[in-house]
C-alpha cells in the first residue's frame, strides 16, 4: 500500500501480515504499550472485531477512497460485518452532526428573539421618556397660567406635594427599567439550562459522542442489560482519579467486569476516555506451540506475562517486551485471561494443582484457557476445580504444528465458558485463521483426539508407502510427484514427504506427542466401545519409532520405524 498522510482519528484500511486490508480507525495506544521502532506507525482498532494493532504507514490507505476498491476484493461474511460496522458509525457520527448543527440554529433563533425583545424594550422606554417631557411641559405652562394656584400648592406641606407627584413617578424609566428586568433574567435563566441540558446530552460537533464508537458502544453493553441507562450504570462502577501526569483517567473500580466481560481498550478517541480496562494476558508454557502463540500475541499489542518451567525460555520474550511471572499462580493472580499450553495429561494437572500452582492464583472472574491436548476426563476435572473456586474455563486444543504457531495459522476448537470463548477473541484471531466453539467442557478434547488420530494415522500411511516403494525399486520422488497432482495432495503430505527425502527430522511437531495423542484416542473409542483398529496399527508404530530413539523428532520420523 501507498504512503499516505494521515492523523488522530481517521478511518483507513489496514493491512497487517497475510491478512486482507480491514476497515480501521487510527486512535490513541494504551499508555503501557509501546510503539515499535523503525518505520512511522500508527496504532490502529479494527471494526467487527476486537483487534487492535500497530501498523506501519505504508499499509495503511485512507478509508472512502479505497472504500469499492476493498469490497471488490474481499467477499467474507466477517469482512462484510466490519464495513457494516464503519456504515453504522458513520450514519451515528452525521446523526449527532446534524442535532448539534440544529441545535445551533435553534439558539441563534433565541439570541435573535432576545435581541428583538431588548429593542423593544428600549424603544418603549425612549417613548416613556418623551411622554414624561410632555407632562413636564405642560405641568410649566400651568404654573406659569395659574399663579394663585402655585400660590395655594406652595401653601402645602413638602409630603402633600410628594403624594400629588407619585404618579408621575410610576412612569420613570429606574421604575421601568427593574419591571423589564425581571422577565428579561428568567428568559435568560432558561436559556443557561436549556445550554447546560443541550451540552450534557446532546453533544455538538467538538464534543465526545459516547455512542459513536461500536467498541466503546459494546464495552458499556456487556456491563448492563439496560441500554438507556448504561452511561449512568457504568459510572457507578468507576472511579475518577488523578495520574501522575495530572491529566484525569477513568478505571475500573474493579479489574473484573461484573458480568465477566473482559473487553480489550484503548483510549477511545470517540468518547475521550482513557483506558477503563486493558486485557493482561498471561501464558504458561512455552514449547513448541506455546512460543508461537506469545510471539504473536506481543505482535497484535497483548500484554503478556509469561512463564515456563525452564525459565530460559523466557528470556526471548522479555526482550520482546513480554514480563516473566515467577510461578504459575503469580501469573493467574496477575492476569485477567491466562492461557497454558503443556505436554500431557500429567503436565496439565500438575500446572493447576501442584505447588504454586494456577488454582492458588484463581479468584472470582479470573480466566483460565487451557490450549493443552488432553482426554475429556482430565479437562473436565480441570474444569471443576477452577470454576469451584470461582474462576471461569475454557478448553481450547489447538490443531497445527510449530510452523503454523509461528504463522498465526493454528486451528483452535474450543469448549466450555461460551462468554469467555468471546473474551478470547483477539487472542484467538492474533494465534489462529479460525475456530470453532463446541459446546461444554470435554468436546473440544474429543473432537481434537478424533483430528490427531486420522492425521497420526495418514503419517504413518506415508512412512509405509515411501517405504514400499522404496524396497520395490520405485522412486520414491516420482510418488511424491504422484501423490502431490492427485486428490491427497496438501501442505502436510509434501512437507512430511520432503523431510523423508532429505533426512531431515528436525521437530516441527513431536513424534512423542502424537503417540500420546493416538493413544488417547483409541482410549476414547474404548470408552464408547468404539473400534480404532487403524490408530491402534499406528500407534504401535509410533512406539516402535520410540523405541528406536526417535520421540524428539518430528512426527515424521516415524519412517524410521519401518527401515530398522
């Protein structure tokens, strides 16, 4: 995309990564975020979604001119919902221009009508005072006709004279002067409160429109079933305080939304305000998959306290500006979402209810995601004692491998907490292309089980096909080639072949783990009384491979098992 000059406020498309450009608005970062260095950015909030990022200047195009342009190229449902979403604000943003633009006009009418009335009034008090003149004339020439009546009047006491002259003092302009007054201050006093009305709840152009932005708009939605009142009713949970700089914030009075909604928040440029609420992430377990997901999740503008049994690994991602939690439980008391990502059944329970363990850390409203592939049982029982102490779960296995977690390109499946699932969603969209909600707690395990065993299975298909081949004199390259123009054609089986052919085991996704996976899984079909006898033939491959030494490479060396 073009360089292009933009500012505070405007809406752009952006384009980020292998993203298609998305409709946007350039606001203020949260104060703890910082900007990247090198090439100008600026920090952009997407509409539809719940993402927020720093985008460099060259990927970002002013949004009306480019406005067919974008819609020609990206057809999706969710990209269609984020124009929709622009539209919407739009329309909002020209209605409050067009009540404040009436709202002037209908006081210049009562400045006009005001100043009509104070010349009128002047105009009645000049007619006054010539119509004093007069009787004053005419009161001379009478003294001056009638001399023995002066004569009689000066006869009489100064207070008689006085009596006589009061109604000639009715007329005086002070007198007239304090009657138009009282009328003039209560037009005036209703105009100040019809003012002061009209600014609190009627924004003009130069003020914060508090419903304008649909972020903002859905953050004050999730605290309240009441709409109209919603501006009144979050208030009542926020305090005002004074920071450091002197400038004026508004928090959370409490760092949990009363529903459990967790929303992610930047100052919002719409209303003014600071950050109510930031989403702090924390991340327990940094293997494979783990490392990917953080890395990404720092990319989108997460802040993220991470921990992992070999605290080395951290290291990478302090530089990168993530914060090191010294136990699983310091992370949990910290965070708001906390997701953990281990090896097996035993790691998972292990990391929740072992020695400052994540339960230690689980409070009221705290979140916990647990992205480990494991059987129903262990989830289930992990579910229990996390919402026993008030904490809320979510299962989210994720289907990939480490080149994927790197990409951001992970499938996540996700059960339990359907209000948390929405939570996650930044998250989700900052480590995955897509995932599925599956119901309560225990499906997504299954369902994960089910797609680790067909793809454990095919890999052990491949290993015995290439070896096949191979012992029959046929090229296994021409197979290879075969295979890649058929209907088995994918990423997965080139990439496992082509490892094969170059001898390079090098782990993208543990050959250990997809053992343990194919073993859950024929234990799942035990369960229902299921047969899985062609995962049960895998399986016993995987553990002959293992047996050859072969549980720290990658899935793929299970071709090993049928050369040996």
């Amino acid at each position: 995309m073009a360089t292009v000059s933009l500012r505070l406020g405007d809406l752009v498309w952006g384009k980020l990564g292998r993203y298609p450009p998305w409709p946007g608005k350039i606001v203020n970062p949260p104060k703890d975020l910082k900007k990247p260095r090198g090439k100008k950015c600026f920090f952009v909030k997407f509409f539809g979604t719940e993402d927020h990022a720093w985008i460099k200047v060259e990927q970002l195009k002013p949004y009306h001119p480019h406005k067919e342009e974008m819609i020609k190229i990206n057809k999706g449902k969710r990209f269609q919902q984020a124009v929709d979403a622009v539209e919407e604000f739009l329309k909002k943003a020209k209605s409050k221009d067009q009540s404040s633009h009436n709202s002037a006009e209908e006081k210049n009418r009562r400045n006009s009508s005001e100043e009509r009335s104070k010349q009128n009034s002047g105009d009645e008090k000049r007619k006054a005072g010539l119509s004093e003149g007069k009787v004053r004339k005419n009161m001379g020439e009478g003294k001056k006709r009638v001399s023995s009546a002066s004569a009689e009047r000066g006869s009489k006491s100064p207070l008689k004279r006085a009596q006589e002259q009061s109604p000639r003092k009715r007329g005086r302009p002070p007198k007239d002067e304090k009657d138009l007054t009282i009328p003039e201050s209560s037009t005036v006093k209703g105009m100040v409160a019809g003012t002061m009305a009209g600014f609190k709840w009627q924004p003009s152009v130069s003020e914060p429109v508090k419903d304008g932005d649909p972020h903002f708009h859905h953050f004050l939605l999730s605290q309240t079933e009441k709409p109209a009142v919603c501006y009144q009713a979050i208030t009542k949970k926020l305090k005002v305080c004074e920071e450091e700089t002197g400038s004026t914030s508004i928090q959370a009075a409490d760092s949990t939304a009363v529903n459990g909604s967790i929303t992610p928040t930047d100052k919002n440029e719409i209303t003014g305000l600071t950050p109510i609420h930031v989403k702090r992430i924390g991340f327990l377990g940094l293997g494979l998959m783990g490392s990917g997901i953080v890395s990404n999740l720092l990319k989108m503008g997460h802040t993220v306290t991470v921990w992992n049994r070999t605290a080395e690994k951290c290291d990478l991602f302090i530089q990168e500006g993530a914060r090191l939690g010294r136990t699983p439980a310091e992370v949990v008391s910290t965070c708001d979402i906390t997701f953990a990502c281990v090896s097996d059944p035993k790691a998972a329970k292990d990391l929740v209810l072992g020695p400052s363990g994540v339960l230690q850390g689980i409070r009221p409203g705290k979140c916990y995601v647990d992205m480990s592939t494991v059987d129903a049982d262990t989830v289930t029982e992990l579910a229990q004692v996390i919402v026993s102490r008030g904490g809320r779960f979510l299962e989210a296995p994720v289907s990939g491998n480490q080149q994927l977690s790197n990409d951001g390109m992970l499938v996540i499946l996700a059960a339990g907490d359907r209000g948390l699932y929405e939570d996650c969603s930044s998250c989700f969209q900052a480590m995955g292309k897509t995932s599925f909600f599956l119901g309560e707690v225990g499906n997504a395990a299954k369902m994960m089980l089910i797609v680790n065993m067909v793809q454990g299975s095919f890999m052990a298909t491949i290993a015995e096909g290439l070896t096949l081949a191979q012992v029959t004199g046929q090229s296994q390259q021409t197979l290879l080639d075969i295979l890649n123009q058929g209907q088995l054609a994918s990423i997965f089986l080139d990439q496992k072949c082509q490892n094969i052919l170059q001898g390079n085991f090098k782990p993208d996704f543990y050959l250990k783990y997809i053992q343990k996976d194919l073993r859950l899984a024929i234990a799942l079909g035990d369960s229902v009384n299921h047969p899985t006898p062609m995962a049960a033939a895998a399986n016993e491959v995987y553990k002959r491979a293992k047996a050859l030494d072969q549980s720290d490479n990658d899935m793929s060396a299970v071709y090993r098992a049928y050369i040996h």
